[in-house]
C-alpha cells in the first residue's frame, strides 16, 4: 500500500473531532475579526484593519467560508474563474500559478522569480514558489485586492495581493470531517478539529489529503498518466488569550505534493518536433503526434512531481490602551520543488527540462495601530524580510541523437557537434534578498461623512545571485565543458511608494472613492542565463502609477461594488530571447498603458435565492518598448483578456425542520487571449466558458454534496509558448470535466 493511501485513511481517521466553521473570538473592544457579523455582512482585514467589505475604498473581492465551501476551490483557476479580471498562467504547473490582476502579470516563469501579485498566507508573504504549498483548505476566507498595495503590503504587489486567511481556534469543542470521491479515481478527505484546553488556551488542527489518477492520457506503452494528485496538508495552530488585551496565534504547517507531473500538448511544427534534426543525422525521425487527442500524450520522461513546504507563523495583537493596538507577525518557511518537465511531450528527448528550487525565508512585522474613535486613525510599521535561494536547471537538447554514429549515445556525441546536440546544458545559482521597510498609513475624518486616506512606505531591497554557473555535460554525466564561468550579480535600491485617496458616504449609505497609488516590483535576477555571461544580468525594478475611483452601494439584500481604473506601467520585467543566438536575457519593457472596470453585484431576493455576477473589462497595451527583437508597441499584455465575466446562483429547491436541498449553478467567460508579448497569432487563445453545478442537501449534521466542473469538457490552454526550435508550439491544457461527491459530518 502506497504512503499516500495510508496518509488518506488516518486523515479521515483523525477528523473524526473538528469543526465546521465559527467565527473566531476577538479581543474586546475591537471589531471583531470574523468572517460574518450576525447581519451577513462579511468583515476583512485587507487594510490591517478589521471593518466590512462595504466600507473598503478599493476594488475587493472577498470569498467567505460559506462561499469557500460552496465553490469548492482546489487549484488556482478555480479562484481565478470566481474574480472579475484574476487570470493565471501555469507554465510550469497549477501548484505554482502565475497569477495576472488588471493584465499586470509575469512573463518569466523561472522559479527564483516573485510575481507582482503578491500572495500572503495569514499575513505572512509567500513570494517564491517553494513556499506555496498547500493553501485551499480550512480557511475562513479569501481576500483579493486588486490594484497596488505599495502602502501596506509593499514590494510585488504592482498588480495586487492575494490573502489566503485560515480558520482560527475557538473556544469551544467541535469538528468536521468530510470525504469525497471523483472521476479519474479521486479520493479526498479533510477535516478539523478544535479543542479548548484552557479558559486561555484554544488550538485547531486541520488537514486535506487527496489522490487522484492522472488525467492526460500518456499512451505510450509501460508509462504513467500524468497531471495526477498526490497531496496532504496539515495545520496546526494555537490561540493564548491571556487576558481580554493579549492574544497569540501560532500556526504550524507542512504540506507534500509528489504526484505524477503535468502534461502538455506540444503541438508539432512543419518539422515535427525534433525540427528535423534526427532525419539530419540519419537517427530517426522527428515526431508529428499521430492520432492523439490534446489531452493524450506519448511521454517518456515521467518521474514524481515534489513540492514540500514546511511554515510556522506567530501573530500578536495586544492592546495597549483603549486606543492604541501593536500587532507583530513573524513566519518562518523552508520548501523545495523539483519540476521535471517533458517538455516536447512526445517519446524523443528532443527537450526535457527539469528544474529545482529549494529555499528559507524568514519575515518580521511590528505595526502600531491608532485610534481612538475619533477623526484621526493611523498605522505606523517596520517590516523585514530575508529569503535564501538555490535554483537549478537542466536544459536537455536531443539526448537520444546518436551524432556520431557508433550506436549509442554518450559524451563522444555531445563533443562531436558544434550545435550541443545531445548535450545537457545545466546552470546553478544561489540567491539572496533581503528587504526593509517602514510604512505609515493615516485616514482623517474631514466630516462624518467624507474620509481623507494617505500612506506612504519606504523600501530598500538588496539582492545577490552568487556563483552562477552553467556547464555542458554529455547524456553519461561527463564534464565537457563551461559556458558561464562562476558569476555573481548585485542590486541595491531604495523605492518610495505609497497612497492617497478621498472617499464619501451619501446619506443614502452608497461610498464613493477616488484614489491615486504607485506599486513597485523589486529588481529580479535572470535564471535562464546558459550559453554566456551576458545574459546573466539583473531587470529594474518595475514601477506602476495608478488612478481609481468607484462606488460601492446596498446591503445583504443587494450589493453593487463599480470600480474604474487608469495605469501606467513602466520597466515591466520580461524574457526576451535574442533571436541570432537563442540567449536569453531578462530586460524592462519601456512603458505600458492599462485601463478597465470591474463590477460585482450580490443579490439575495429571499432566503432561499442567491445570485452572484462579476464583469471584468480590460485594455492592455504595450506603449513603448523592444521584446527579442521586435518593437511591440501596440501589442496586448500577456494574460490580459478584455473580458472576464462571472456568475453564480443558489436556490433552496426545499427545506422543513430537519432537511435543506440547496441547488447551485456557475458560470465564468474569459475572452481571447495571449500568454506572450509578441502576440504570435497562432498562439492566441479563444475565448472560452466553464461551467459548474452542485447539489448539497444537509440533514441535522450531515452534508451531502455533488459537484460537477467544466460540465462541456471545454478545452482551453494556460500557457502557450513559442518552442520551434525544436519543432513545436508549447502549449499547457487546463483542467477537464471533473465531477464527484462528498459527505461531511459536523461534531
């Protein structure tokens, strides 16, 4: 028995005590930080602040544990599928997504990379990938800010943040557990279960574990299916409230990933992929991917996908005085990935890259947080953050290509070619960052109905790649030869960043804001430095100018949030490939120019109806700049549809004094696309629709749940790259139909 199927049967063992969803106690005298105040309306602390959603001056999209549990999220595209203008690409898989907010994204997918959209597990920052692990279960709900959030979050957050936020122990002794089954063999079970030790002492511990066989067929004799599930996370966290002041939460946390890697339809050139290169030597044939599906591939690179993460985070709030709160957040996280990607997707080994990322980080925050009810409110804070980094990747070019000849391949075959045919090309590298930060945020009460926002954050990032080298190596291992001598690359800057804005509340309760904010994206390294040192350069830091204004209006009843924006973008980091020689070097693009709307409407005509719709708009343009070669002035961003929509509903079809039947049904609409900059034609993706549904039918405590995704088994693709060099088009395919059940019993 595989140790993944014991992990499944003592996880549902072990949820035999949890809880469903509470909302968690605060401490007295604040707003209260729950998910849902008894009037329905959903509380957030996107602004370091607990207050309701409605009162949020800024485009904020917000999923509580009701709606979580609904929805069902597991992966990336099924938070992007429910957020007005959220998309992500998965270049190098769904567990370490890119994600794209308003068209401002990021193009390079190596793994020392942090996107402009940041993402935060309970206040603390996960920029790189290693660190991302497993996030979508027990949570009471996620928050997406959309715009810059230079102010209060910082670096990497030109496009925005996102915030994961877990269930919190409460004082009280209950639980859940839930099991499912799906299609392609999948079996899932998660749980909680809290406990009260103590008057004082509170602690919750929560899992997810889930396998499932591999959805891309790989009909090539002897190997496995790929795309599967293979996963378990557990969390634990303690809640110490000495006194009515004080207030401690320590998580602990560690997840494992080790499922069989995605596949991806590598769709040939005129050559077929090899680009000709066998038929050139005599040995073989190139491949043209002979009666196969898009989901079907013939791969003989198979091994184990491996994300492992291990995090531990404490926060603290204590009350000063009745108007004074000090909060300090500290977390600490150790992950490593291993990506080992057949990337021609075909039974030659034309290309293959795997690729490693291993890494620490350490993050501390102290803020200070004023107010005493009065015109004046204020945050003042410090932050730190360290995070250390080994990368490698392994470039395989034609390694079964017999060069020379003789029957075989080995390093004689590597050397007998000007060209690295059946040579691997592997480069390393350490990194290092280190960033401070002091940040201060002040809102003054012009009136009781006008609010007069300002911030400003000071940022001073320093970054070191050190010993980076890249050598040639035949199929055998043996050393041939160095292309990059050990080389190492710098940064030091200082950025100011920051926030004002004016909101007023009419006497009919809508809010209208208007803002202005500058977002800044800290320099980065480039980890696709191979045949020579001048690739391996360091891009500015990108910078972005935003103008917002909007209103938010209703209640439980009906609630209408428009928002409107206008950027300019300037030294948008890019991949850009020299199209002489093939190297790559990571370079700004000069200026870009992005405006467009978001609207979301939540209706509830009665108790028994509940309606959703979200609507994206979006224009995203190149303005100025040169990208391998090519002026791209008047291109489309990468991942920047114009328009995304969204829509949801629930009915209660029946309900008495012991049964509930609630029916659901969603829909999400993305329009064309590109995943480059250059725009190649035949790499644009169609605009496309999902759709889902769902039955849940609770009886006293028990839930039974049926869920259906992507009911049409629409195909649609998440990342297309421009490969015909080596005779294809990449292309990463999204998810199938996917369909199951679940029950779940509350404690």
């Amino acid at each position: 028995m595989s140790a993944n199927s014991t992990v499944l049967r003592a996880c549902a063992l072990l949820g035999a005590s949890a809880i469903a969803f509470l909302p968690t106690l605060a401490l007295a005298q604040q707003a209260p930080d729950m998910e849902e105040q008894p009037s329905g309306e959903i509380v957030v602390t996107a602004q370091k602040r607990a207050e309701r959603a409605a009162d949020v001056p800024l485009s904020l999209s917000v999923l509580g544990g009701e709606a979580l549990e609904a929805a069902r999220l597991t992966q990336a595209d099924d938070l992007a599928m429910r957020i007005p203008n959220l998309r992500f690409s998965a270049t190098v898989g769904e567990n370490t997504p890119i994600f794209a907010l308003r068209g401002v994204s990021m193009s390079d997918f190596s793994l020392n990379q942090a996107g402009p959209v940041a993402v935060y597990y309970d206040e603390v920052y996960k920029g790189n990938f290693a660190f991302l692990g497993l996030a979508l279960y027990d949570l009471q709900r996620i928050e997406v800010l959309r715009g810059p959030q230079g102010t209060l979050y910082g670096k990497n957050t030109t496009g925005g943040a996102i915030n994961y936020l877990a269930a919190k122990p409460v004082f009280e002794n209950a639980g859940y557990l839930k099991a499912g089954v799906g299609n392609f063999g999948r079996v899932e079970a998660t749980g909680a279960a809290n406990v009260v030790i103590s008057p004082t002492l509170a602690a919750r511990v929560a899992f997810t574990a889930a396998r499932a066989d591999g959805w891309f067929r790989n009909r090539l004799a002897g190997s496995p299916d790929l795309s599967g599930t293979r996963e378990y996370g557990v969390r634990g966290s303690l809640l110490w409230q000495p006194s009515d002041r004080a207030e401690l939460v320590l998580r602990l946390s560690t997840s494992l990933q080790n499922p069989t890697n995605y596949g991806n339809y590598s769709k040939p050139r005129q050559d077929g992929v090899g680009a000709g290169v066998y038929e050139a030597f005599g040995a073989g044939q190139s491949y043209f991917r002979q009666g196969l599906g898009i989901r079907e591939i013939e791969s003989n690179y198979t091994p184990r996908r491996h994300a492992r993460t291990w995090s531990a985070a404490l926060t603290g709030t204590f009350k000063l005085d009745d108007a004074l709160t000090l909060t300090t957040v500290t977390g600490w996280d150790k992950g490593s990935l291993f990506v080992p990607e057949d990337t021609d997707g075909s039974p030659t080994r034309a290309l293959e890259i795997p690729y490693t990322d291993r890494g620490t980080q350490f993050g501390q925050e102290v803020r200070l947080t004023y107010d005493n009810g009065g015109a004046l409110s204020l945050i003042l804070g410090a932050h730190y953050h360290r995070e250390d980094l080994f990368n490698a990747t392994d470039l395989n070019f034609w390694t079964d290509l017999d060069v020379d000849g003789n029957g075989r391949v080995d390093v004689d075959d590597c050397t007998a070619n000007t060209s690295l045919f059946a040579c691997v090309i592997s480069n390393r590298f350490d990194q290092e960052k280190r960033s401070y930060a002091l940040f201060g945020d002040a809102r003054w009460k012009l009136s009781d109905s006008t609010t007069l926002r300002g911030g400003l954050r000071f940022t001073r990032d320093t970054g070191a790649q050190l010993g980076l080298t890249s050598e040639i190596r035949g199929v055998d291992g043996q050393f041939v030869g160095t292309l990059i001598a050990p080389t190492d690359r710098r940064f030091a800057a200082s950025n100011l960043s920051g926030k004002v804005g004016i909101d007023h509340r009419l006497d009919g309760g809508a809010l209208l804001f208007a803002s202005y904010s500058r977002g800044y994206r800290a320099s980065g390294f480039n980890a696709q430095a191979f045949f020579d040192a001048s690739e391996a350069g360091v891009a500015k830091p990108e910078v972005l100018d935003s103008f917002e204004a909007g209103a938010k209006l209703g209640g439980r009843a009906l609630s209408l949030s428009l928002t409107g924006f206008h950027y300019l973008y300037r030294n948008q980091q890019f991949l850009s490939v020299n199209p002489a020689d093939a190297t790559q070097t990571l370079v700004n693009l000069d200026k870009s120019r992005i405006y467009g709307a978001e609207a979301e409407v939540e209706a509830r005509p009665d108790d028994r109806l509940s309606l959703q719709l979200g609507l994206g708009l979006l224009h995203a343009r190149a303005t100025q700049g040169t990208i391998s070669g090519l002026n791209v002035a008047g291109n489309t961003l990468s991942n920047a549809p114009s328009l995304t929509a969204n829509a949801g509903i629930g009915y209660t079809a029946w309900e008495d004094d012991a049964n509930r039947l609630t029916l659901r049904a969603d829909a999400a609409y993305t329009s064309a696309q590109f995943f480059e900059i250059v725009n190649v034609p035949r790499l644009r993706q169609p605009g496309y629709a999902l759709l889902g549904a769902g039955m849940d039918w609770v009886r006293g405590d028990w839930t039974l749940s049926v869920w259906g995704r992507n009911l049409t088994d629409r195909t649609y693709f998440t990342a297309r790259i421009d490969l015909s060099g080596f005779g294809f088009d990449y292309n990463h395919v999204g998810t199938p139909r996917t369909f199951g059940a679940s029950i779940r019993r509350e404690f």
